[in-house]
C-alpha cells in the first residue's frame, strides 16, 4: 500500500505540456510579483503610506499564489517580512498572529491526524470497528458508533483535535464500505453523513 506522500506523487505527474506550463506559470510569478509590487509602490494613490504599501505587498503575494512561483509557506512569510521591511507596522505586531494559540493548536491537530494515517492507525481503528459483532454491516450502528467515539474523545481533548483524529478514520470507513459502489446513491448519501459527523467537530 502507498504512503501518503507516494501517493500525492502519483497523483501530481503532470504530462510534458503541464510541466512546461508550470515552469512558464512559476516564471511569470516569479518575474512579475516583484515588478507588481515596484509599480504599485511608485504609483501615486490618494490613501495613507502604510495602506499604500501594503496594498501593493498583497498584490504581490496574491500574483505568487496564484503562479505557485515559491511554496505557500515561503509565500505566506514574504508578506510579513516585506510589512516590516517598508514600515507599515512594527515586527511585534506583524508577528504577533503567528504566536496566537489557536495557530499551534491547529499544527498539532494536523500533524496528530498525519502521524494516523501514515501509521495506518485510522485503518486498523475502522476495521476494528467495522468488524465488531455488535456494529455488523448497519450503516446505522456505524453511524452511531462513530458519533459516540467522537464524543467521547470530544470530552477529554480539544473539538479540532478530535475532528483531525476521526475524519481520516471516517474517510477509511466511507472507503471500504463504498468499494465499488461510488454511484449508488445510498453509498453517497452515507459517506455524506459521516464526513459532516467528522467535521461537525470543528464548526
């Protein structure tokens, strides 16, 4: 079985035409964020310095996302640093949602999740749960199983935790109970459920 990021390998080979136009696409970003953000600045705007710059930061940001010239990660970094760099604000405060709990609560939550599925724990709790006598092959018993799990961990530990635990493990189900069966629309409207149930933990 492939691991996660064999995985998204195989599902990101592109043909020779796609690669040449990613090189051409990450280029143009590359060559035409920096000389945005040169024209805006230079442009006269009837609004504050500081909103001046800082537009002209965003739309240089905005021309690398939508290019993928650099990673999302150095892409999101560059706009705080060019903040500080021009003075639209002091560094404690451009930083300051960085160091926000809520950031590293959602880090943990996603590497908690990572660390399931390529140790194949998600798996071997699904099958587990799948293979109780007491659940069988009810939809309805698995539904009910698998909300009463996600309750009960809800109590003990954050809702964004939880839902990182069970969504992969609600994705592992929906994917060996609908093994061949994706167009029945019975299949569909239970894989609907469990992944809102998954998710319902973070709203």
């Amino acid at each position: 079985m492939r691991s996660l990021h064999e995985a998204g390998e195989a599902v990101e080979t592109y043909s020779p035409a796609e690669e040449l136009f990613n090189r051409r696409r990450r280029n143009v970003g590359l060559i035409g964020g920096p000389i945005a953000l040169l024209v805006l600045l230079a442009a006269p705007l009837p609004i504050a310095l500081p909103a001046h710059r800082l537009g002209a930061i965003l739309l240089m940001m905005v021309i690398l996302w939508i290019t993928e010239a650099l990673p999302l990660a150095v892409t999101a970094l560059i706009g705080p640093v060019l903040a500080i760099i021009l003075q639209v604000a002091p560094a404690r405060a451009v930083f300051a949602p960085f160091a926000d709990p809520i950031i590293f609560l959602f880090i943990g939550s996603f590497m908690l999740a990572e660390a399931m599925f390529a140790d194949g724990l998600d798996r071997r709790i699904a099958f587990g749960a799948l293979s109780s006598r007491a659940v069988g092959g009810s939809p309805t018993r698995i539904l009910l199983v698998y909300g009463a799990v996600a309750t009960g961990i809800s109590m003990w530990i954050s809702n964004t935790a939880t839902t990182a635990m069970m969504f992969p493990i609600g994705l592992s189900i929906v994917a060996h109970l609908t093994r061949g069966q994706a167009s029945d629309v019975a299949s569909r409207n239970f894989a609907t459920v469990l992944v809102v149930m998954g998710l319902g933990w973070v709203i």
